[in-house]
C-alpha cells in the first residue's frame, strides 16, 4: 500500500515546468510518481524524458495520445500529427527513447491509502483521446467506466488540461490538470493522493522559464509556443468549448 502518489500528467516536454513539481517536497517524499502520459510531445522533449527515466524505478508510466502519435510517427505509421509541435518532437526522439515510449502501459492500477486501488489512465480507461469533462453527463462516465472491476473506485485521467474531482456512479474521478500546458490559470498542476486528493498548483517563473525554453529548444516557433503555453492563454473556458462537443453531450439519449 502506498501511502502517498504524486500524479503528473501532460508535461507535454516543457523542462522548467517539470523541475518546479519536481522539486516540491511533497513529491520529492512520495512513494511514488505516477505519469499519466503526454510526455513528451513538446518544446524539450529530449531533457524531459532523459530527466524522468533518471528517477528509476520512483516512476511509474502511462503512455498518453501524443505519446503513441510520437511513436507512430516516427515508424511511419502516420504521415502527419494534428499537433504541430509533434512531427518536429518526434524528429527529435532517441531510439531508446522510442523504446520507452513503445513500452508503455495504457492504464495501471495502484493500492493507495485512503483510496484502495486506484486506476490511473491517460484519458479514459478504455481509450487514449475520449474527452470527458468535469460537466460531463452520468450516463457518459457509465460507459467509460464499463468492464471495470468493482474494486476500483477511484480513477486518475488526464489528456483535457485542466484539473477536478467528482464523484460519478459512486467512483471519484480524479484529473490533475497539466504540467506544462495548463488550461485556465499559469503554474504546473498535479495532485497528491492519500489518504485524501489534493489538487495542487506550483508555481514558478513563467517569464524566466518561456525564455528558457526558447533558448534551449530547436522548435522554429519555441518562443512563440512557451509564450501562448505557459502563460495559459487558453482560458477553461475556450478549453471547455472546444472539447464539448467531443464527450457525447449533445448525443440524443
């Protein structure tokens, strides 16, 4: 049983945003570290991957959308990647880091204090793009939910940027919003389990860290994508409007 989780979800290989979680104590003291995938699709994708698997065995990891995108892309099993930072990441990916990438697990279930087991997955956990919100209807979050073991009433996902907890068909959900590329408001977010959920923000030097990352990354518009995602220009509420319609709500019953 694990007495306390640090979820990280979404780095999406933004360095600075990384080493400010990192350096929290309380993550710093966990047993473990668990990724919730998206990686890293992003401005330094390189550090941030060579940074976490230094870690060792502190880290446990799920493999996110953009994560598989990478892989693919780079096995030539997909020309193209909505994300426009994403072919230019991919490019610049290792082979044992393609490695890494290949081996990862979709979903992964931890004993956690206070929680009992707790599944933890990108985005839902019977797919690695399904959109659901914290508005999300009850009869959605049933079908996500299908084929779950009855053991498992807490579920941690990631992939929509921007941080809840609510109870839907008595399992709590649990999104720890994003490392580094925060929806709503600035600073990295992630949560801390047990015995409890805690969603947490931690902040750091937004100007400092843009200027970081344009100068360290080789992305052609680095100072432009650090500028627009670390400063979260994306309000929730642009964020919500363009992922609605994705999460089934206007489907007739």
């Amino acid at each position: 049983m694990l007495n306390r989780v640090a979820v990280l979800s979404d780095i999406h290989g933004v360095l600075p945003a990384l080493e400010a979680v990192l350096a929290e104590p309380e993550v710093s003291a966990a047993d473990r570290i668990v990724l919730t995938g998206d990686i890293a699709a992003g401005p330094q994708p390189t550090r941030v991957l060579d940074l976490l698997v230094g870690l060792g065995d502190r880290v446990a990891w799920i493999s996110g959308n953009a994560d598989r995108e990478l892989l693919e892309y780079r096995r030539g099993q997909r020309a193209t990647i909505p994300d426009p930072i994403a072919p230019w990441a991919a490019e610049q990916l290792r082979a044992d880091h393609l490695d890494l990438l290949g081996s990862l697990p979709q979903r992964l279930a931890l004993p956690v204090r206070g929680l009992g087991q707790v599944l933890f997955c990108h985005a839902t956990p019977r797919d690695d793009e399904e959109v659901v919100l914290v508005d999300t209807r009850l009869d959605r979050w049933q079908e996500v939910f299908s084929g779950l073991d009855a053991d498992l009433r807490t579920v941690v996902c990631g992939h929509t940027h921007m941080p809840f907890v609510r109870l839907a068909h008595g399992r709590l959900v649990i999104n720890p919003g994003s490392v580094g590329m925060p929806y709503g408001r600035a600073g990295a977010h992630w949560a801390l389990l047990g015995p409890g959920v805690e969603l947490r923000t931690t902040h750091f030097d937004v100007e400092a860290a843009a200027t970081q990352v344009s100068q360290d990354s080789s992305y052609p518009e680095a100072a432009e994508w650090a500028d627009y995602f670390l400063h979260a220009r994306a309000t929730d509420a642009d964020a919500i409007q363009a992922f609605a319609p994705r999460d089934g709500r206007d489907r007739t019953p």
